[in-house]
C-alpha cells in the first residue's frame, strides 16, 4: 500500500504547478496587460462556441473560465492559453444531436458528463507519460498545421473587419471575399485600419515601453467607434450568472466512455500541437505531460461547472505572445476577467467594436504563417512538400485530427521506405577478390564456393522483411550460410519472423546455417521466438572467424564422416 502511494505521490510531483507559480512573479506588468487583451479576444469566440454547440453562450464562458483558471495554472506551457475551440465545439455539438431525453430535447447531463469524463481520462492520460509521442511529428505537419490556422484566422476575419458578420465555414467565407469586398462598410473598416496601424507602429515608435500593441489597439478603436458613435457590430450581450451543475449517474458512464475518449485524444493532440508552435515562438520548451493533465483538470472543471471542453487554444496563446506575456499570470488574468464580466461586468464589454477586434487577430494570423518554412518549401523533398500541403488543405477543409492523421501517415511512410533503403541486406561469397571477412583465408579454394554469408544491415524491421527473406533466392550454390547480424541494432517482429523463415527455408533444402555477433536483446529475441532451438546452440558465435571455422568442420564431416577437427572431440552440431 504504502508503495503505491508512494508512486502516486513521484508522479503528483511531476505536475506540480509551484515552478511556474514562482515565475509569475518575473513579469507581472505585461503578463496582466496581455491577460486583458487575450480576454476580450476570448469573449466573442466562447460566445460563439457556446451558441454553435448547442449549450448555450454561459457554457462558452464558463469553458474558457475553466480553461484559463485551471488549465493556465496546471498546464505544462507559461503562454498557452485554453478554452473552447473550433474542432472540439463540433465534437461536442455532434455529441448533443446523437444523446437526447425521450421528450426529443438534448440531454445536457451527458453532454456536460461526457466533458468531464474526458478530464479525467486525459489525467490518466497524463500519468501513463503519453506527451512525449507528440514529438514524432514531423516539422512539415506542424508547418502545415500552423500556415493552416493563420490562413483560417486571415480568411474568416475579413468579413469583421470590413464590417460584416461573420461566416463559420471556412470555404464560403474565402468564395465570398470578392463579393464582401463590394459591400464593406465604411465606419468599420476605418475602425480596423486606425486598429491595426497602432499595432504596427506602436513597437517602432515607442520602444522599451510595457503596454503590450495589441492593447494600445484596441483602446484606441474602442475610443474611434464611441467618441464618434459609429454604428459597427460590437461584442454582443455577455450572459452573467453562476455556474449550474450536471452531475451524471454512474449508469451514464458506459454510454459516456467512447465519446469522451474521443473529446480527450482530439483535446491532447490539439493542446501539444498548439504547444509546439509556441515553442517555435518563444524558444522554451513546454512540458507535454504536465500539459495533459492540465488540461485534464480544465475538463474536468468545466464539466461540473456547465463548461464547454476546452483545449490549448493557438490563436489565444499566440496573442499573449504578441503582447509580451510570459508566464502563467497571462492565461489566468484573462480568465478572472472572464470570470468578473460573468459575474456583473458584462456592459464594459459591449463597449468594443468587433472590427477592432478582427484587426488584432488579423495581425496575429498573420504572425502565425511559418515564415521560417515557406522560403525553403520548394527546395524540401516532394515527401515534405506533399506532407505541408497535406496538413494545410485538410486542416482548412476538414479537420485538424484528420489532417494531421494524414500528415503522419505520408511521414511514416517515407520514413520506412528511407529506413529500409539505409542497407540492403547482401549475400556474400567468399569466392569474391572483394571479401570483406579476413578469416576466409583459412578456406581451402575448394570451399569457398560452398559457404555463402547472409549479412543484413541496419533495423531489421517490417520494411526490409521481404528483402531479407528473398535472400534465399541466392542459396542454390550453398551448403553452408552464416548469418552476420553484426550490422543489426535492432529488430521487431517482422524482421524476426523473417529471419526464422529464412531459417526454416535453408533447412528444409539442407542448408546448414550458423549465427554469428548477434547482440544480447536480438539473442533474447529469437530464443524468445524459438528461432535459435531450430537451428541450435552451438550452431551461434561470438565472432565471424568462429563460424567460419565451424563451416569448415561441417564441410569436412559432410565430404569425411570420419573427419575430426584437430584437437577436438566429436559432436553434434545441432544442425542435423
């Protein structure tokens, strides 16, 4: 017992939030400034999230008040920001259209559960150290992924900022720019330009200065649309109250486990993704683990809360960046000012044009396209190029998870087929002026054409299986072949599968075979598989000069029965 806690305990540690509390202390000024400003970008998003789910605008808020609080202060990032997104209010929504009350109304208890079920599956996620795959994702999906989502935010806040509502379909928002173009409105469109030329010029003429441009910004197009009285869209009525909790019933689990599994891989893979790109942005790493159960602990929150699933949201995170936000206090400032316009404040957001908003995200989509990327892409290979696009078009007009499932897949493939062209697995004869194995000079010319030497290089995996097998191809000529594994660091199923059948194929038409320099897990291995009981013990050699040897023994026994090797006494060989 005390053992087991003991464990629990080691991995609470690695998820202590304390190390990151501690540097709160470092940036204080900015990091509350660029809080503020990631606030009121957040409100209108979870706003709508909130609507399109299903739940309601409270269950935006109350998700991105989670995310920010709870996911800020757990998570494994200092400038990610969490809340509700894109791909996983569609999850959620989905989820709500496929679970209703028999009176034909959505069953908001499942849906809230299924939230919070994916929180906790995420912790569990979190303690069996799973974060640390994310880092097997080729640089070309995380281009593709980020050059995706500042496309995105490009194309679907053009409408804002020229003063018109916006369109959630990323596809009919970019057909109708041309015709948008036509029907802008004028008063907006003045106020996103004043906005986004504050953001450009503030850094250039007011330096070493605290107040973040972003900010700046938007005071400055707040003030233009009131002081003026512009008639512009501005952020819509916030919703105020407290939380209401949904609890499930433990008979609602079984029916809850696959869709919150599916709300917490899409949550984990959005939410390290997201913290890759800022550790491209920041030059920091971010602890992926830590990250999960953060995330894990906003989830579960925001399920008990009536909350939205939340996950590390790129466009929120980024802006922090932009407004030189640097720890945790960032993330957890906008989420108390989400938490105070909940709880009353609501009329000084309504005071914000969404122009001036849409300009500031204009400025961060345009930050995230990968600038380091694009003016070496047509110099990558065709397998990164089809990789890059891959990922950006799928992630445009379909889904991230899918498309960053397809940028995987093409990467796996091409790392395989490289893989298996690193050494091409060789049969050896020792007739050969180019011998590379110094101990044939024991042979006498007759033998030489007899022994042949099977040498595969490099992993010995399912890509180079058939390779290794159509060796056999090659045995006609040999009484005896030596297996040379001094080449092969390691070795999966496949390739010991077909070492066995390369094996099996040599004994069956008498070939005797010997083994030799395998190292200690790849000898483990085949005893484990049976491999070496078939061909023997003795038939396996520290070094090459030793089987080489022994093929002499055994051509000799075969031409000789009488024959004994000098000094030695007889016995078998195992190879019978």
């Amino acid at each position: 017992m005390s053992v087991g806690w003991n464990k629990v305990r080691t991995a609470l540690a690695d998820f202590n939030p304390w190390p990151r509390i501690r540097l709160m202390s470092t940036n204080i000024v900015p990091d509350i400034l660029s809080g503020i400003t990631v606030a009121f970008i957040a409100l209108p998003l979870a706003l709508g999230f909130g609507v399109a789910s299903g739940l309601g605008a409270i269950a935006g808020m109350y998700g991105a008040i989670a995310g920010g609080l709870l996911g800020g202060l757990f998570g494994g990032s200092n400038v990610g920001v969490s809340g509700p997104t894109g791909p996983k209010t569609v999850q959620l929504a989905l989820i709500l259209q496929e679970h209703q009350l028999p009176d034909g109304t959505p069953d908001i208890t499942f849906a809230f559960g299924c939230v919070l079920l994916s929180g906790l599956i995420m912790i569990a996620l979190a303690f069996m150290k799973v974060g640390r795959f994310i880092y097997y994702t080729p640089y070309s999906v995380i281009s593709g992924f980020m050059c995706a989502i500042g496309a995105i935010l490009l194309i679907q806040q053009f409408r804002p900022f020229i003063g018109l509502p916006i369109l959630p379909d990323i596809r009919e928002a970019f057909v109708n720019i041309p015709s948008d173009v036509l029907n802008f409105q004028g008063e907006a469109l003045l106020v996103s330009l004043v906005t986004l030329t504050v953001i450009l010029l503030w850094p250039r003429f007011v330096k070493n200065v605290w107040l973040p441009s972003p900010l700046i910004a938007l005071l400055a197009g707040t003030l233009l649309a009131q002081v003026f009285h512009f008639t512009v869209p501005y952020i819509p009525e916030v919703p105020t109250g407290l939380p209401s909790f949904h609890i499930p019933t433990l008979d609602m689990v079984g029916a809850m486990f696959v869709p919150a599994a599916a709300l917490a891989g899409l949550a984990v893979y959005d939410s390290l993704l997201t913290c890759i790109v800022l550790d491209q942005k920041t030059s920091e790493r971010h602890n992926s683990d830590q990250e999960i159960f953060g995330q894990g602990v906003a989830n579960t929150a925001a399920g008990l809360m009536g909350g939205l699933t939340t996950a590390t949201a790129t466009i929120r995170s980024l802006t922090v960046i932009a407004c030189n936000g640097k720890t945790i206090l960032s993330t957890m400032t906008h989420g108390i000012i989400l938490l105070s316009l909940v709880l009353g404040l609501a009329p000084l957001a309504t005071a914000i044009p969404l122009a001036s908003l849409a300009a500031i995200l204009f400025k961060v989509g345009w930050d995230i396209l990968d600038w380091r990327f694009f003016p070496v892409l047509r110099r990558v290979s065709r397998t990164d190029k089809i990789c890059f696009w891959s990922t950006f078009l799928v992630t445009m007009t379909v889904d991230l998870l899918v498309a960053v499932g397809i940028g995987l897949s093409i990467a796996f493939f091409r790392f395989v087929k490289e893989m298996s062209e690193l050494g091409e697995p060789q049969i050896v004869s020792l007739q050969d002026p180019k011998d590379p194995y110094p101990g044939s000079h024991m042979l006498e010319a007759g033998l030489r054409s007899r022994i042949g030497v099977v040498q595969p290089e490099g992993p010995l995996f399912f890509g180079v299986a058939d390779k290794v097998f159509r060796m056999s191809e090659f045995f006609g000529p040999y009484e005896v072949v030596i297996l040379s594994l001094k080449r092969v660091p390691i070795m999966d199923i496949s390739g010991a599968f077909a070492l066995d059948d390369l094996v099996e194929y040599a004994l069956n038409r008498k070939t005797k075979v010997l083994i030799t320099e395998m190292i200690e897990p790849i000898q483990q291995q085949m005893e484990n598989l049976g491999i070496l009981k078939k061909i023997g013990q003795q038939a396996c050699f520290d070094n090459f000069n030793e089987a080489l040897q022994q093929a002499i023994n055994l051509l000799h026994e075969r031409d000789h029965p009488s024959y004994l090797p000098e000094n030695s006494e007889p016995k078998s060989t195992g190879l019978q």
